[in-house]
C-alpha cells in the first residue's frame, strides 16, 4: 500500500473517530466511512458495498440511556481497510469481523471517556480562572485523543501483511465466523425492523411494496431507482389532496380556523 493510501487513511480514521463525539459530518457512518476508506485505496465499490451491509448492523446498535453503543467508526474502517486493502478479504467476512471490531471499539471508547472526565475537571479549573485558550486547548486534545482511537489501529492494520491477515483469518474456526456473520444478519434484521418502524404509514406501504417489486428488475440500476422514485414522489405530491393549491393557499392565509382557535383558548383562560 503506498504511503498517499495510508495517509488518506488516517486522515478517514482520524476525522471518523472526531465525529464520534461532534456528530455533524456523519463521518462515523458506516456507508460513508467505508466509501471514503475505498476511496483512499482505490476500490470503491467494494467499500460501498460493506459501508452498506454495515449500515444496517449500525441502526441496530442504539444505545439506551448513557450506556456506550458499539463502536461504528472502528468497525467501518478497520473492516473496510481489510476488504478494500491489499488482504482483499471478502465482504462476508469483513461484515464478521465488524462485529467484535464494534465491540473493541466500544470499549477504546469507554477508556478514552475516562481520561476524557479527569480533563473535565481541568476544564473547570480553567474555566473559573478565567482561561478561555487553555480550556480550549483541552477540548481539542479530547477530540485529537478520540481521533487517535480511531486513527492508530487502522494504521497497524496496514502495516500488516496481507498473509498474516490471511493466515490468522483461516485459523479461526469456521464456527466463529460463520456465527458472527450470522449474528451480523440478526443485527440486521433489526436495523431493517426499525426503518420499517419507521415508515409504518398508510401512505407509504404502496411505495414500500413496490421498491421490491422494481428489485426483481435487474436490468435496473441505482441510478434508475433514484428517477423512478423521484418521479413517484413528485407523482404523489400532485395528487395528493394535502398538497393540493387551494389547501396549501387556505394554510398559508388568515383564515378563520386560527381565529376561532385563538377564541376558545382566551375562553377557557
């Protein structure tokens, strides 16, 4: 692997492992953690291909309260650098690995966010002296430090070799990693429950049931999903009687519904 891979690379890892914590550039996410490590190493759509698989697993990894979910980030990186990476290891097993990937990534997690609590109290300090660049600097260091989480196993990975990568995959018993590619699918299975939770509407069934119907066409591809589902969405909100002129006109001037609103309120007061 050249060095201009392995530092796109690391610049992925790093900036995946920041948005851990900043949640604003979706980084962390599988499908677009895995799209840019593929990118830096020049095989793309295999690193869209997991990002995918792995997306799913990632909707059924909720944390519940303040507990730490697995790690997401780890898991895409790592396992997209040993399917895309000189290892050309296969996306099967790469959605395998992720699993006790996103668990050793939860716990790098919960060790960083111990260090991160004793630079809480720094940050107090600073703050009461009245020190806005020091306590800026601390928060800085504990994104660098969730960065580097991310950052310094990917760059192990690649520096191994990809026969020793090999080797130590054919060694594990085929027990272990058909069962956690199974248990990847069961994960799975709860990532696609909670999006058809989600879209559980009278409206969208129809739509939902023929996005499979139009999957038996193989002739189709992604882009030509994307056109029809674009024009049915414009088809339905022409038709729709909620979206209708003269109801959207109603809405958007005074009428006396809001009125009448605002009268039984000053009543009941």
């Amino acid at each position: 692997m050249s060095g201009l891979a392995i530092t796109g690379l690391i610049v992925v890892a790093f900036l995946a492992g920041v948005d851990v914590i900043l949640d604003e550039w979706e980084l962390a996410q599988p499908i677009v953690a895995c799209t840019l490590v593929g990118l830096a190493v020049g095989d793309v759509q295999d690193g869209i291909l997991l990002g995918a698989h792995l997306q799913l697993l990632a909707l059924g990894w909720m944390n519940i309260g303040s507990a730490i979910p697995p790690d997401a980030a780890l898991a895409s990186v790592v396992s997209a650098i040993l399917v895309c990476g000189p290892a050309q290891m296969s996306i099967h097993n790469g959605i395998a690995i992720a699993v006790p990937l996103a668990i050793a990534g939860q716990v790098l997690n919960i060790f960083v966010r111990t260090i991160i609590v004793f630079m809480a109290h720094l940050v107090d300090k600073k703050a009461e002296n009245g020190d806005w660049r020091g306590l800026d600097r601390i928060h800085y260091f504990d994104m660098c430090l969730q960065g580097l989480r991310i950052a310094i196993p990917a760059y192990l990975v690649t520096i191994v070799s990809p026969q020793t990568v090999q080797n130590t995959l054919n060694a594990v018993p085929k027990v272990i990693t058909n069962g956690l590619a199974i248990a990847g699918g069961f994960i799975v299975a709860v990532g696609f429950a909670m999006v058809v939770n989600m879209m559980a509407s009278t409206d969208l069934w129809p739509f939902f049931f023929l996005g499979f119907a139009l999957a038996a066409v193989k002739s189709l591809n992604l882009i030509a999903f994307g056109i029809i589902g674009l024009c049915m969405a414009l088809i339905y909100i022409q038709l729709s009687p909620r979206f209708a002129v003269g109801d959207i006109d109603a809405a958007a001037t005074p009428g006396s519904s809001t009125e009448d609103e605002i009268d039984r309120e000053l009543e009941d007061l």
